[in-house]
C-alpha cells in the first residue's frame, strides 16, 4: 500500500509543479495589467520672470583733511666758514746733519758688516713688508689629537721677489699645557706638517725702491686650538 502510495504522489509531483507555475505566471500578468500607466503628458514649461533691476544708492563721500597742517621744511644748516688753506714753507733737510750714529757690532755676527758664510746680514729697510695673500693651515696630525698636544710653532721663510716661498726653517716650539714654555721639540709630526703649510704660503712681496725683493718673514701656527 505505501509503495503504491508513493508511486501516485511522484506521478501527481509533475502536475503541482506545472499549476503552481501556472498560477504564478497569472498573477505576475495581472499586476501588470493592473499596474497604472504613466501620465504622458508633456510637462508644463516653467516660466521665469525678471526682477525689475536693483538700484543701489551711493552716498557722496566728503573728501577729509588733516587736523593739523603740514610740518615746516627743515632749516638748512649754517654754512661753515672754512679758513684759506695756508701753505706751508719748505724746509730743506740736510742729510748729512741728520745721521744716526751707528754702535760697534761687537761680536754679533748679524750686525757685523760682512757676515760669515752661513749667518743672516741685517735685514734692509723695506718700504713695504711682505704680505701673505694665500693661507695654509696645517695639518693637526693623529697621533698629536690622540696626545690632546696642544702647542705653537713660529716658521721663518724666505719669500722671493715673486711671493713663492723659497725656504722654511722651525726657529721657535711652544708646548701650551700645563703652561705656555718654550721647548726644543714637539714630536708628534707637528714640526713637518708646519713646514708643509708654510712652504704652500704666497706673498706680495717686500718692495724697496719701488722694486720687489726677497725677504725673510715668520708665520705662527696654533695646534690642538
């Protein structure tokens, strides 16, 4: 009895499914039939009215007035009364009447005349000194920045009547902790590296007559400042 109760529902399957798809399909037809149709007339055109123009009043601005007047023009100062130059006399100089009188050298082989081979003579009277137009600083070496070495060293070089240094000699060390003193050597390449600088120096030259010269002149180097 169950098998041929089954057998009839799957045979009665097909024809629910084909009615509940037909009862669908009407009803889908229904509401839109029953579906009201869209008005189709042609929109009312929208009608702009003009504004009469506006008018804007302007108020007459009264052009305004300082208070106060003007202040006077400054008064020119009073003109100063400059003296007439004067010219002063000419005085005729003697030379001979104006000679310094010149100490013996004694034993000082730079003011002797005629030095020995080897010694620096006296230097002459520049007009003008030389002048350096280039510096080098030189180089505060590693091993002297590892020591805190602090210390000056005084260079005397040869400038050659076109300014190029021709020499270089350390003359003075100075060891500036604890205190400034003066010492034979300094170590730590600070004398080379003095030397370096100073030889890459340039100068205008002493001049003497109008005329370039060589000339001896000392430079100042600072480490560890």
């Amino acid at each position: 009895m169950r098998t041929l109760h089954r057998q009839r529902e799957r045979a009665a399957y097909p024809l629910r499914m084909m009615a509940s798809l037909a009862f669908t399909l009407g009803l889908v037809v229904l509401v839109v039939r029953l579906w009201p149709a869209p008005d189709r007339t042609a929109p009312q055109p929208v009608v702009y009215r003009s504004l009469a123009p506006e008018v804007i009043a302007l108020e007459e601005v009264m052009p305004t007035r300082q208070a106060r007047p003007a202040p006077p023009p400054p008064v020119p100062p009073l003109p100063v009364v400059v003296p007439d130059e004067v010219p002063l006399e000419e005085v005729e100089i003697n030379p001979d009447e104006n000679r310094l009188r010149l100490d013996e050298p004694g034993t000082d082989p730079f003011a002797a005349e005629g030095a020995p081979e080897g010694t620096l003579a006296a230097a002459p009277a520049f007009e003008v000194g030389p002048k350096p137009v280039r510096f080098v600083e030189p180089e505060y070496t590693r091993e002297a920045r590892r020591a805190r070495i602090r210390a000056e060293i005084v260079v005397e070089v040869q400038v050659s009547p076109t300014g190029q240094v021709l020499s270089a000699t350390v003359v003075e060390r100075y060891l500036l902790t604890p205190r400034r003193q003066r010492v034979d050597t300094l170590g730590y390449g600070l004398e080379e590296a003095a030397l370096a600088a100073a030889r890459r120096w340039r100068f205008r030259p002493a001049r003497v007559n109008d005329q370039p010269v060589a000339s001896f002149t000392r430079i100042t180097f600072s480490f560890g400042q």
